[in-house]
C-alpha cells in the first residue's frame, strides 16, 4: 500500500479529528477569500469611479468663486469666451505631453515610421449655465455641445426619449421632470423661446437631475450670451493621465480662468481603501497564523498516540523520510479539506456581505481561486505539521515501546 493511501485511510479513520483539525484552517481561508473578494470589488468600482471623474478637469472664470450655485458661474456675470478654448486646449494638451515625457513615457508622433499617436485627444465640453424659471419651477438651464457631451458623460443613458441634438430641442434631468410634470413631447417656453422636451435622462445621483439641457448654440441665443460659456470641462480619455500638470499650467499661462482637477481627491480615495484593504488583509493572515497554531498544538496533543503508530512503521521497515511523508501526506489533505470548504464559505459570505459593504460593487470569482486559497490551505497545514512530524519521525522504535 502506497502512503498515500495510508494517510487516506489514516484520515477516513479518523473523521472528527480531521475536520477539527482542518476547522482553523477553513475559517481563516474563508476570511481570506471573502476578504480578497469583496476588497477586488471594492477596488475595481473605485477605479471605474476615477476613470469616469478623476481624469477629468473643470475651468471657471477666475472671479467666480462664490459658493452654491455662482460657483459655476451662475449670477455673476462672469463668462469664458469661447474664443479662449483653443489656447487653453493648446497649453492642456501640452501639459498632459510634457507630463508623460517627465514620468518616462514614449510619446511616438504623427508621422514616424511605423508610428502612431498614444494620447488620444482629450474631449472638452464648453458648458452655459443660465438660472431662469420653467413652468413655475426654478431650474437651472444647460447649454451642451451634443457630440462631445455625450462621448465623455458615457455613464448618461435615457429614461425616455433620445439625447438632444437639435436647436429647438431640450432633454431634462429625471427629478426636474417629476417634480414640474413634464412628459415627452412636451413644449417647454424658456425665456420666451419654446422648446420640444426630446428626451428625459435617467436619474445619476448629480446635479444633472435637476437641470434642463439644449444646444450650447440654443440656449446662447436664448439668453443673450451668444461666445460665452460658464465653464469648461475637460476630460482627459487615458487612464492616469498627468491632469494635475496641465492644471498648474493652465493656472499660469491662461489669464481669466482658475483650473481645478479631482483627480488627487480620487486618488487619496483609492489610497485610503487600499490601506484599509491592507490592514483587513493583514489580519486575515494574523488569523492563518493562528489557524496554523492551532492545528500545530492539536497535532502535538495527539502526538503520544502517533508514537506506538510510528514506531510499527519502523519495525516494519520504514525509513524516517517514509514516517515524514505519510504526516505531510495528512496535512496537505487536511489543507485540500480545509481549503475547499474555507472557499466555498468564503464566496458565499462575499455575495451575502459584499452588496450590503458595497452596493455598486461586483463581486467576482476567477477560475484561479479556489487553486489559491486551497494552496495557501495546504501550506498552512504543511508548514504546522513540519515540527510534529519530524519529533515523531527522529523517536526510536525501542523507545517509542518502552515509553508506552
């Protein structure tokens, strides 16, 4: 008999023991895994959260620095003319080039041999802000350049109707909507000019809810501010692009407008979680450290009955390396046991606790996992047999009888 099989027999035997022994290591690799999984969650929709508004960045008049609503340019008088765009697009795109460069990036230009063109162009979305009043509500109204708003807000889809794309069209925010009663189809008088309601957003959580939105050319003319935007946001489509450079240039060289970036906000954000993964983490191995000290000292408590067991091995021939490998032979058994119950347990207290941890996140298991919790399983339960097993392997057959 081979002995492996010994120590499937040895385990069959002994069914309690094994799943006593294996219960420490199941627990921690449940917290392992259920800890890695949710953490993963958590990280991805933080990285989706600074892919859609961390690269981005907003220019308002520099003189608009008021709170609530003026902040955006609203009520004060305060205006970019769009006869500015091109040079603030011209020192941004520089900036974000430089940027790369400074951090080692290869920049390849238009025309080298073979040669294409890494950063793809940032979109950048003039925007009106104008505060009037429509159908008896107080409403912010919103002018837009269509085709660039809706490739950098991709998040945007529509409760109803399509995406404004004509003059005398508008869209509203899905709370607006409700509140004033308005439907599809509707016409809307906004400072005496009227308007078909083509399309109603569904609701994102943000200040778009509340507002109403036509062409930035519509409502331009709507308003008298026929050249002027009240911000300008830009966003930046490469991940990690260097936005905070192109902000403290364009602070310098753009005279009238103060730029701000949220990208070191999300940042700090990612930071944070990822420290606290760390540490959840941390304790989590503390806990497969305990696992294998448990396991360690049920070993060394049962290690008296081991003795007359190891001793027959010997009488009948078997070599100390023989008696090491039938103990490692149990314990990584007794890992594979432990490791696959702990996943199992450990994904199901992912999908039960991660929605209600983190309700946008989504929990997802690679095929690699359970090979990796299993593993981790086994070399806990290796590594806490070692000790034992080589005390009962180096014990003399003779002694091991008179000692019993």
């Amino acid at each position: 008999m081979k002995l492996y099989q010994l120590a499937l027999r040895e385990l069959a035997r002994r069914k309690i023991r094994t799943l006593y022994t294996a219960s420490s290591i199941t627990l921690s690799a449940a917290l392992l895994t259920a800890t890695v999984l949710v953490g993963a969650a958590g990280q991805r929709d933080l990285m989706l959260t600074i892919a859609r508004y961390g690269h981005s960045l907003t220019i308002f008049p520099a003189t608009s620095n008021e709170v609530s609503l003026q902040s955006f340019g609203i009520g004060t008088g305060h205006y970019i003319p769009e006869s500015n765009i091109p040079e603030i697009q011209r020192v941004y795109e520089t900036a974000i080039r430089a940027g790369w460069e400074k951090r080692g990036a290869l920049i390849i230009n238009d025309g080298a041999p073979g040669g294409i063109t890494n950063l793809q162009p940032a979109v950048f979305m003039p925007r009106l802000y104008e505060q009037t009043t429509v159908g008896g509500q107080q409403v912010v109204v919103t002018g837009v350049v269509p085709q660039d708003e809706y490739q950098a807000r991709f998040w945007w889809s529509m409760e109803a109707g399509d995406l404004v794309s004509r003059d005398d069209e508008v869209m509203l925010g899905k709370v607006f909507a409700k509140v004033n009663g308005t439907k599809l189809g509707d016409m809307l008088l906004i400072n005496q000019r009227r308007f078909k309601v083509s399309g109603i957003l569904r609701e994102t959580d943000s200040p778009d809810d509340y507002m109403v939105f036509g062409t930035l050319k519509a409502i331009q003319q709507t308003f008298g501010k026929l050249g002027l935007v009240s911000m300008l946001n830009v966003r930046a489509m490469c991940s990690y692009c260097p936005v905070g450079d192109a902000e403290i240039e364009i602070n310098k060289n753009i005279v009238g407008v103060r730029a701000t970036s949220q990208r070191e906000i999300a940042e700090a954000q990612h930071k944070i979680f990822s420290n606290v993964t760390a540490v959840i983490l941390g304790l989590v191995v503390l806990s497969l450290v305990l696992a294998c000290m448990a396991v360690f000292n049920m070993i060394m408590g049962t290690i008296h009955n081991r003795i007359r067991e190891a001793a027959l091995f010997k009488v009948l021939g078997a070599s100390r390396g023989q008696l090491m490998r039938l103990f490692m032979y149990e314990a990584g058994l007794t890992g594979v046991v432990g490791g696959m119950l702990g996943y199992v347990i450990g994904l199901a207290l992912s999908y039960g606790i991660g929605p209600w941890l983190l309700p946008q996140a989504i929990i997802e298991s690679r095929w690699w996992h359970p090979f990796a919790v299993v593993l981790i399983a086994v070399m806990a339960s290796v590594v806490a047999t070692l000790y034992p097993a080589m005390h009962v392997s180096r014990i003399r057959a003779a002694e091991a009888f008179r000692a019993i």
